[in-house]
C-alpha cells in the first residue's frame, strides 16, 4: 500500500529540515487509507496499515537523532501495541532506557525527537522509563501492566524489550488470577457508570456496555493467562464455537468501521456518538429514511443490536473465565433444580445437552427457577449456549402451547425477579422470539432528547420502575404511588401494558392503537378474561392520555376533569393508568423527571377520582369549585390572623379564574406576601418554595404593564431558572398578579438564602427599566439541540367555556424563548392569563390561554395573523 523507498530516498536527499518529507508522506498515506475505506476495503487491513505507516515514520524519525544507541528502544504500548489505528487513535510510545543514567545525555536528542514528531502532525502520549520503573509502575496499575502487555518493539536494542517483557511477565507480576479478577472489577464499573445498559443516547463506541473495551478486555485475559496472540485462539481453547468468534469478530469490525469513519469525519480523537455525528453516519453508511423509520434510527438500531450480542459473548466468555481462572475447573457438586436443571458455584445450567430439544418449554422454565432461587448469580455459558442455539424452537407452536403460556405468566405473578429476568430473556433473545412483535423494538431508538433509551430498554425500564414500587423499602422514590400500587388486583396486567405500551413503535400509524390489539390477542392467548384482557388493551392505548392532559391542558377546568372521568370510566382503570403513566415518564428521560410533573400528574390523577367518586351525572360546577377554594383559603387565612374584610375587599378585584388555578394554599401564600406589603412597597416580588409542586413560585404584584411577561421571563431565563408553569391575572384595580413555578436547570427547587436573594434583587432591578428597552437572553443553545431540525409551527383554538384563545407553540428550545413569546404578545395587544411549559427532549411545547386587551378570545383573522407571524419573526427555524 505505501512505497516506503520514496520515503527514504526523500530523506537521503534532503539538504535541510525532513519536517516538509514526513508531512507530505503521511498526508499521502493518510489519504490512501481514506480511499481504501471509502472502497469498502477489509477494516482490519485499514487499521494494521494505519499502524504500518506511523510504525515506518517513526523508525525513520528514530533513527535521524538515536541512529547509533544501544541504551534506548522505542515501543510501541496500548491499541498501537497490538498493531491498530484508526485516524485519530491514540500514538502510546514508551522509550525504554537500560538505565537511569542514561537518561540526562539522551534528554535533548530525546526532546528534539519528540518536537519532530508534533511538528510533522503525529500527536503522541509518551514516557521514559527503564525496565525498573516498568516493573514498579506496572506492579502498582494494572493499566500500565495492560500497555505492556501488548508492547510492541519498533527499533532499538531486542534483548533490552525482551528483558522488560520478561521482568512484567505473569510470573514476576499480576498473575492470570489477580490479573482477570482487577480487570473484572474494572469493566463491572465501567458497565455500571453506563447503567448496565448499551442503549445509551449518545453512547461511547468504546466504553459503553458490549464495545471495543469488552472485546479488549476478552482479548487481555486471552494474551494474560493462555498465552495466546490472538482472539481465535478462543475456539482452539474450547471458549467459543466458531460461530460465536464469527460474531465476534463481525461485531468488533462493525465498530472498527463505525469508528473509522467517526475519526475521519471529525478529524479528530474521540469515541462517543454525538447526536451531532449520527444522522451524518447514516447517510455516509448508505441509509435513507423512509415511513416511521429515519435513516438514523436504522443505522444506531444496528449499532444497538451489535453491542446488544457483543454484550452477551462477552458475559460467556467471562464465565468460563472465571470458572477456568478464578475457580480453576474445580466446580461445586451439583444442586438439584427439577428433572431439568441443576446449579453449580451459584450458576443455573441444564442437567443433559438435549433438555431444551426435548423439553422445549424448559427454554421459559430456566427463567422461572432463576426466580424462585434468588441466591442464582445466573446461567451457566454452556447452558446459555444451548439456550441459543435451541431458540428456534419458539415457533408458533410452543406459544400456542398451554405450558409455556402458564410458564410465561407465572413469570410475571413472581413476587421477585421479574425485571432481572425479563431483561435476561432480552438478553438472550428469548423476549423477541417468544413475543414475535417485541423483535421489532429491540435496539430502536428515536431520534430525539427525550427518549434517552431504545425502545427495549425502555419498556424494560418502565417494569422496573412498576416493580420498584412493589419494594417496601423503595417506598420513599414515589410514596403516593408506592402505597396505590399495593392495592392493585392483579399486578401482572399492568406489567403486561407495559412490555406492550410502545410495541408497535417503528412499524407506521398510530403504535398505541397497533399497541392495543397486540395486546388484545397476548392475552387472550394467555387465557386472561375478556375483562382483563380489555383492561390491558385500553391501558396500552390510552398511555399516553394522562401525560398529554397534564402537559396541554388546563387541568383546573372542571370539563377537562369530567371529559377525562368519563374515559377512565371507573377508579380501576384510572388508577392502572396514574400508575404506569408514571413508571412510563420516569422511564422515559429520568433526568428530566421531577417534582413538579409528578404532581402535575398527582393532581389530575385527584381530581379524576373525586370526580368519579361523586359520579359522571353529577359533574362538579365551576361556581362550587370556586365557592370551595375560597372557603379552604379563608379558614387558611384566619388562622394566620388575617382580617376577613380585607381578604374579601382585595377578591373583589380578582377574577373567578384565579381561584380555579391555585391551590387554598397557593392562594394563602400569595394573598399573605400582598397585604403584608405596604403600597409604597409595590411592586411586590417574593419568592416561595411549594412542597406540593416541588418547585418555587415566583410572586409579582404591581401596577400592569404591557409587556410584563417578556420582561419576567427574560429575567427569569437570564438567571438560569426553568418557568415550568405560569399564570397571570389582571384585577380591576389596573394590577397584575402574575406566578411563575420555577426550578433549577437540574430540576431542582432553589435553595434558600443567597440564590433567592439574588433572584428577587434581579428581577427588581430588571422591573424598573423602562419599555423599550431590548429584552435578551445570552446564554448559549445547548450543544445537542443544534442537531435538530424543528419547525415551529403554532396552533389556535377556543376555549368559550372560559371565554379565551388557546395558543400551542411547537418549536426548537432556546434560550430566551419564552421572552421571544411574550414579546410577540406585547406587539400584538395579546394578555397572557395562563400559560403550560413543556419541553420534551429538545423540543418544547407550550400551550398559551390568550385574549386581547379587553379579556376577549381572539376571533378576527387578522389578530390570529398577526400574533402568529410575530412569534415565527422572533424564533426562526
């Protein structure tokens, strides 16, 4: 592939500095790989010849200042040691130095290489070390040891590498045993900073669960304790079939290539598949989108799918390691499980090869002895290879088979184990080939900020979160729902909702309604009663009911209560559907669950059961509900104190909404921070910690002004602060009483003390400038969100119950949006009375109730016009 004659022929001739020759020779090979990889040649060729031509390089490079030493060599440690380099891998070197001493006359030869090396592009990581410091510093950390391990001599003196090597070898050093057992601990670390799962978002080609590092570590343990050079050498021990290295390898060239071209399209070091890359590496890996299905989501479903089975060749291999290293093939006697299975060291494994050819129901029933044995660490290797390779028996007749019908169900009523073990039967390919629909999600992911999983391991995840509250101990996660989900009849209906909720995702239409028949038929296979089956139907189809009402509704309006009571039908339904509603949106982006959506939905979830509880014929009015709230607030109010005559006087100018949107004890806070403020003082801005909503709430009182919530808003964005909810009311006296539920960037409610301080002196400060003055918010877009493209796109309708224009805005989330909003209001006499904050992923959308400035809904065209293109002006696609 390179002429390295003309390399040298360069150097030879070359009457000054060779920094221009080297350049122009690595340029050309790095160009020539380029090419080879653009036409598909064998990766692994790729990255030997990577490795080929920074290894010629450097020995000329060597040789120009070291040309007659015998007291250094040059090494080649780490991925550059076994001979592999991608475009902008790491270039590990070690100089090794026979001694000490020569240290001081070999440092500015040494120094002047190293220049050399920067100026002609070759970014290196270097150290100087004599075989007695490698024998310490390897002695102390197992990576030094592991560089070593795969050192490899680039020019100078054999008998002093050989030596090094001799003197870290497992004799002297981290034998195979104390070697596997550090670098298991290592990579169950890695694996848990990643979740245990290799479904992340952005996930690390390298360091996430089934990438480069487990084929690496397979490939460390191989080299430490057999002796061996390469993978292959797995199947001549007995560790893999053939099939498996074919997979192996498959898979580690899968990522050789996607890393490739990661490297090449960045042009730079770095292993983790931003969102920024992936859409630009599916189109390089010649995927186009098509209905239900981005280009994205095929090319990072593969992704998934091949870390999914590296994962699982890794735990075999791991086993047997462990079983041949650790235990030395000394094994326990066996325990007995049934006819079928038997334990040995804490591992499942089957008591005869032909068990699952002649009992093909065993295939589930290794997974309910798992259960019912909770001391199992797992399955042996050898029984999950079986397990593999008998899974074609999961045809149409083993699931229309009554025992494995009964088998798969007594699985999900075990009191114990049910998610390990469904994520097992995952791992396995069990799940997929015994619910043929459940094939189709794993590894999928949608391409978007919110669904931080693939749909697998969030439906996974979703029964894990069900299951958590099932856990005495785990009560205090979510208290009101642990304590409601002991009170379900039949806790195995909603497990089955959800495996079964986003089943039909990627396969075009509405994957609910897909969703609901899916699980229609499941369970009437699984011999469940019409009711039942119905139930867990209904719940796959309206999953999403809950979430949308809370985020888009105004969930204090009676109707919205009565329409939603009369879905749900009953208490039952109502509340199989709060609970996974919940498990669904923690499952969904944990990070962005907090405490204001758990009460959002907490909320509607009360208000639906009072208002089946009082029953769907007699609905409740807006004229009791008000008459309620003030009664709770007044007895609030006076017991803190306060003159009923002052209350009433200061109502009197509120309008009727404002008690259909606060809580009594919202309102009792609210009214306390007003009439305690005296009118010289206004406006009043006070900040209050709600327990009820998990955030803060922002208080303004004071004289109205057109573009009040631009100003709020901008201040509040420039604080860094996230406006979840908001709403703003206008009295008759010509002041607004505007609240703003706000939290942290993190989620969380602002604490006490100098941050709220500094919150109130701000929004002070920013209240007395004058309109007109320009509103910006200079904080930066998120670096993840610049990667999407989203129109925004804005939605009317009426509210005539409440006498108001409904506004939905969709668009991308940037900073200082909602200023940008409210400025539009301000330039189109718009009046904000309430306003719904919802971002999902990176997306926001947020519904606006909106009338002019005469409190009337917004029914000219030219009003609608005007608004609608103010808003679209100010945040561009």
């Amino acid at each position: 592939m390179f002429d390295f004659s003309v390399l040298d022929q360069s150097l030879a001739g070359a009457s000054s500095t060779p920094i221009p020759i080297f350049r122009d020779f690595l340029k050309l090979g790095t160009e020539t790989i380029r090419e080879g990889f653009n036409q598909e040649q064998p990766i692994t060729e790729l990255v030997a010849a990577r490795a080929h031509l920074v290894d010629a390089v450097l020995e000329r490079a060597w040789n120009l200042h070291f040309q007659d030493s015998t007291d250094a060599a040059l090494v080649a440690v780490g991925g550059y040691g076994r001979g592999e380099l991608h475009p902008a891998s790491d270039i590990d070197l070690q100089i090794l130095l026979d001694h000490e001493d020569h240290f001081e006359q070999l440092q500015e030869p040494l120094g002047q290489f190293l220049s050399l090396l920067w100026d002609i592009g070759l970014e290196v990581g270097h150290s100087v070390r004599t075989i007695e410091d490698c024998i310490r510093e390897a002695s102390n950390d197992i990576t030094v040891a592991t560089n070593l391990m795969e050192s490899r001599l680039l020019v100078g003196p054999e008998s002093l590498f050989k030596t090094m090597r001799e003197a870290t070898s497992p004799a002297k050093i981290w034998d195979s045993k104390r070697f596997f057992e550090a670098k298991f601990a290592e990579q169950q670390a890695r694996h848990q900073k990643f979740e245990d799962s290799e479904s992340n978002l952005e996930p690390n080609l390298k360091e996430s669960p089934g990438g480069l590092r487990d084929i690496q570590m397979i490939g460390w343990v191989v080299k430490r304790h057999f002796q061996a050079d390469t993978l292959r050498d797995l199947v001549s021990h007995g560790f893999l079939s053939e099939d498996e290295y074919q997979t192996l390898i498959e898979g580690q060239d899968y990522l050789w290539r996607v890393r490739f071209a990661l490297h090449t399209l960045t042009g730079r070091r770095g292993d983790i598949l931003l969102f920024d890359y992936q859409r630009a590496l599916a189109n390089q890996f010649g995927y186009d989108d098509n209905t239900g299905n981005l280009a994205v989501e095929q090319f990072m479903q593969l992704f998934y799918r091949t870390t999914l089975e590296l994962n699982r060749l890794n735990e075999i291999l791991l086993q047997h390691f462990q079983e041949a290293i650790l235990l030395e093939n000394k094994l326990d006697a066996p325990v007995s499980h049934g006819n079928r299975f038997q334990s040995r060291n804490s591992f499942l494994e089957v008591t005869r090869p032909d068990v699952f050819s002649r009992t093909p129901t065993a295939l589930l029933e290794l997974f309910l002895i798992l259960q019912e044995n909770p001391e199992l660490k797992g399955v042996r290797a050898s029984t999950i290879r079986l397990l593999r390779d008998n899974i074609q028996l999961i045809n149409s007749e083993f699931r229309a088979d009554i025992r494995a019908q009964s088998l798969f169900m007594e699985i999900l009523r075990q009191p114990w184990g049910i998610t390990r073990e469904l994520r097992r039967m995952n791992r396995y390919g069990i799940l997929a080939a015994y619910i043929p629909a459940f094939e189709n999600i794993v590894g999928r992911m949608q391409y978007d900020l919110f669904h931080v999983y693939t749909v697998d391991e969030h439906t996974l995840m979703v029964l894990r979160n069900l299951r958590r509250l099932s856990v005495p101990e785990l009560a205090e996660e979510t208290p009101f729902c642990s304590q409601l989900f002991r009170t379900l009849p039949k806790k195995e209906l909603i497990y089955l909702a959800a495996l079964f909720h986003d089943i039909a995702k990627g396969r075009g239409g509405n994957h609910s309604i897909l969703g609901e028949k899916d699980a229609v038929d499941f369970c009437h296979q699984h011999h469940l009663s019409e009711y039942d089956s119905r139930l867990v139907g209904w719940l796959v189809r309206n999953h999403l009911v809950m979430s949308m009402i809370a985020q888009r509704k105004d969930i204090n309006d009676p109707d919205v209560i009565q329409t939603f009571a009369e879905n749900a039908g009953d208490t039952m339904h109502l509340d199989y559907l709060y609970l996974l509603t919940v498990a669904d949106s923690r499952a969904t982006n944990p990070k962005r669950w907090n405490s204001w959506k758990e009460s959002l939905l907490r909320d509607l979830y009360k208000s639906t059961r009072r208002a089946l509880q009082r029953g769907l014929d007699n609905p409740l009015a807006q004229e009791e509900l008000i008459r309620e709230t003030k009664y709770e607030t007044m007895e609030l109010l006076a017991k803190a104190g306060h003159d009923e005559r002052e209350i009433l006087r200061l109502w009197q100018s509120f309008s009727p909404e404002y008690f259909l949107s606060h809580s009594p004890n919202s309102i009792c806070r609210q009214i306390q921070a007003i009439i305690t403020t005296p009118p010289e003082d206004l406006p009043l801005v006070a900040i209050h910690e709600t327990a009820e909503h998990g955030g803060n709430d922002v208080l303004y009182y004071g004289p109205d002004r057109d573009n009040l919530f631009a100003v709020m808003t901008t201040l509040l964005d420039q604080l860094g602060l996230s406006i979840v909810n908001s709403r703003i009311m206008s009295t008759t006296q010509g002041f607004s009483l505007d609240s703003f539920l706000v939290m942290e960037e993190d989620g969380n409610p602002v604490q006490p003390g100098h941050r709220t301080e500094e919150i109130i002196t701000t929004l002070k400060a920013g209240l007395t400038q004058k309109d007109g003055q320009p509103l910006k918010v200079h904080r930066r877009m998120p670096r993840q969100h610049k990667s999407f493209d989203t129109p925004t796109r804005i939605f009317f309708s009426q509210d005539p119950a409440y006498n108001r224009t409904v506004m939905r805005l969709i668009a991308l989330d940037r900073p200082g949006l909602l200023s940008e909003v409210g400025q539009a209001f301000a330039a189109c006499d718009i009046r904000l009375q309430h306003a719904k904050i919802s971002t999902v992923g990176a997306e926001v959308e947020d519904i606006f109730f909106i009338t002019d400035r005469e409190n009337r809904p917004l029914l000219e065209k030219h009003q609608l016009e005007c608004l609608e293109a103010a808003v679209t002006t100010r945040l561009p696609e």
